[in-house]
C-alpha cells in the first residue's frame, strides 16, 4: 500500500469516527431529554393525554381522575416528597384555578362546609374535614418522612365554572365532567413541619401552602 493509499483510507476512517461522534452525540442528547421527562412524570400516565409535572422536591405519578360512583369524579395519584425534611398535618387541593395569592380557587367550597383544602389521613385518603382558618383538627394526619410516598385517593376537584349564585369552583361530579371530559389543573398542599397540632400563623405550628405539581387528564 502506498503512501496515498493509506492517506485515503485514514481519512475515511477520520470521516467515519466524526460521523459516530455527532450521531452519537445527539442520540446521548436526546436521551438526557426523555430522563428528565420521566423524571418531571411526563411519561407518568395512566392513558393518553394524561400528565402530572411535580414542583422541585415533590413527585406525582400514576395520576387518574375517575368517576368513583353514579355522582362523584375524584382524583388518585401517588406523592412524593424529598425536600429534605419531614412533614405533618398534610392537606391537598385539585382546582383548575387559583387565587392572585396563589392559593386553590375557591378557597371555600361553595356547596358545603368545609374548605378546598382537605386532611388526608394517615393512608392518603381525603377527608371532608377542611381546613378552615388553617386549624382544625383530624385524627391520625398524613405525615411523610423526607423521600416517603402515599397514595392520594379521594381528592375532589374543582373546575373554574361558577354556579347560578356566582360562587366560584364547582365540585367535578359525574353530571359536569362526564368520562372522558378533558381536566387541567393544579394540586397544592398545606403542611406543617412539626408533628404537633397545627397553629395558626405566627404560632410554634404554622400552616405552609404551596402548589405541588399541574396536571392534565382526562376523566375515566
């Protein structure tokens, strides 16, 4: 082999190895990309069109949005937290809209007594105990330790629809959001970082609130 023979076929083998390189360079790019969409749980659904993007430090997955009985539309998901510290006293809210302060619209429920913002139990389960004022007592509260999960049940959703009164955030019900209705919205959280009963602000015990994630779904 000559000279110009091995220039050749160097130079087709440079040619080779920069091709893999971009090629390979964007297949690694690309698959960065999809990791941290899973990781936002994009790819978290239960069917198509279904996705629940979490806020730093919480995760949402396997959300649905279900008609549980002949009236009632609840939403399901698993929550994570990993924001470095324990939390109690946990309580969750789904509305479409919220509040200049950014608070779940409406902060009342306008067809019942307690709050948008309900206690979960100690299984993930909503309760109808509402957090009015910030303070009212449940019994065995939801607390997670720093990386701990549960499963979200029975959390009522409230659409951005007003009623004939003009009371803002109507419950989804089987009759408003029939199945396969498309639903967008946020779930926020109030929680205290200590086991002791909540207080009001100020107190040893305050109450924090922040949105966890948005998500959008249909109803099944």
């Amino acid at each position: 082999m000559n000279i110009g023979d091995l220039m050749s076929v160097l130079l087709k083998a440079q040619a080779s190895m920069e091709y893999l390189m971009t090629y390979g360079f964007a297949v690694l790019i690309i698959a960065v990309v999809l990791a941290a969409l899973y990781n936002l749980g994009v790819f978290s659904s239960q069917g198509s069109g279904t996705s629940c993007i979490a806020a730093t430090g919480y995760t949402c997955t396997g959300l649905a949005l279900a008609k549980t009985s002949a009236t009632k539309v609840n939403l399901s998901f698993t929550f994570g937290e990993n924001t470095g510290q324990p939390i109690y006293n946990i309580g969750m809210a789904c509305s479409a809209t919220a509040t200049p302060g950014g608070l779940p619209n409406p902060t009342t429920n306008s067809i019942a007594t307690q709050n948008t913002i309900v206690y979960l139990t100690s299984g993930g389960a909503a309760t109808h105990n509402g957090i009015a004022g910030g303070i009212v007592a449940v019994v065995n509260p939801l607390g997670l330790a720093n990386d701990g999960k549960v499963t979200v049940t029975n959390l009522i959703c409230y659409s951005a629809s007003s009623d004939s009164k003009g009371a803002q955030g109507l419950a989804l019900t089987a009759n408003t959001a029939p199945i396969g209705t498309t639903f967008s919205g946020g779930i926020y959280m109030n929680y205290t970082t200590l086991q002791t009963t909540p207080t009001a602000a100020g107190g040893t015990n305050p109450i924090y609130t922040v949105k966890i994630a948005s998500f959008s779904t249909k109803v099944s």
